[in-house]
C-alpha cells in the first residue's frame, strides 16, 4: 500500500481521550517529550483535570480503527490552546498532524474561539514546520508559562 492510499485510510473524529490506546498515545508522547527536554521544561496537560465543555480532543484512526494521532484544544472562551499534538512516527509524512489540527482549529472557531496559543519546544522540528505552514506566528510566553529558552510559543488568529 502506497503512501497516498494510506493517507485515504485515515479518519479523524473529536472523542474522548479516555480510551486504552488513546492514553497510550499520550504516554508515547510524554515518553518522547521527556528524551528531549528535562521535566521542568515539559508542559503535559493532564487532561482528566480539564473542565467538561472545555476540551475538544481529536483521534485519527487508520483503516483497521486504531488510534495514531490525536490533539486537543482547551477552550477559554475566545482563547484556546493547543495541546497533546501527536501522530505515530511510522505514520508521520503522511498529512494526518495537518488534518488534525485543521479539524481542531475548525471546532475551536465553532465554539467562539477566535485565537488559538500553542507551547512546543525548539527541538520538535516537524511541528515547528507545521504550524509555520499553517499560519501560526511565534509570540512571546502566554498564561502561566515562564519564558524558557527550551519553549517555543506560537499564536494563529481564527476567522470568525
């Protein structure tokens, strides 16, 4: 199977992040952050803590229905941030970060949110490139967050 069918096999749908192999997921994630970035520098969201109605949560599934990506968005009225973005490796290349976050981005708008924020750190590369090309902006340290030299903070205005 090439490249582009497999990237035809994917669906992406807002769910819950409750789920065995959702949860997995986000524990490779924490996994990955945690090789790159010493703890005081890593900015996991625990999204059990996260209020019902103020989270949007993403899963894209392959064609078998198994998760390998997800992201989600914690709305605070007209300011959202992005959170827990992450595709498998052995599925990256393939488009699915960009449709997730398209979706999230749509259902953020949706909900009243009108700038959607973002904390990724400089070695994540591919990311840095995917919200460039979807038009996010660096900005300066947001919310709670310190100015750390291991932060890279990211805005993008959402169309009414």
């Amino acid at each position: 199977m090439n490249a582009m069918s497999k990237a035809n096999d994917i669906s992406i749908a807002l769910e819950t992040p409750n789920q065995a192999e959702v949860m997995a997921l986000i524990a490779d994630l924490d996994a990955y952050q945690h090789s790159l970035y010493p703890a005081e520098s890593v900015y996991s969201l625990d999204l059990s803590g996260v209020e019902q109605g103020q989270l949007l949560f993403a899963v894209a599934r392959n064609a078998a229905g198994g998760a390998i990506g997800c992201g989600a968005v914690v709305l605070g009225g007209a300011v959202g941030e992005l959170k827990r973005m992450y595709v498998q490796p052995n599925q990256r290349g393939l488009g699915i970060a960009s449709k997730l976050l398209a979706m999230l981005e749509f259902h953020a708008s949706k909900a009243g949110c009108r700038l959607l924020q973002l904390e990724t750190g400089p070695l994540h590369h591919e990311a840095l490139i995917l919200y460039a090309r979807c038009g996010y902006q660096t900005r300066a340290p947001f919310g709670g967050y310190a100015d750390d030299p291991l932060s890279v903070f990211m805005e993008k205005s959402l169309a009414a």
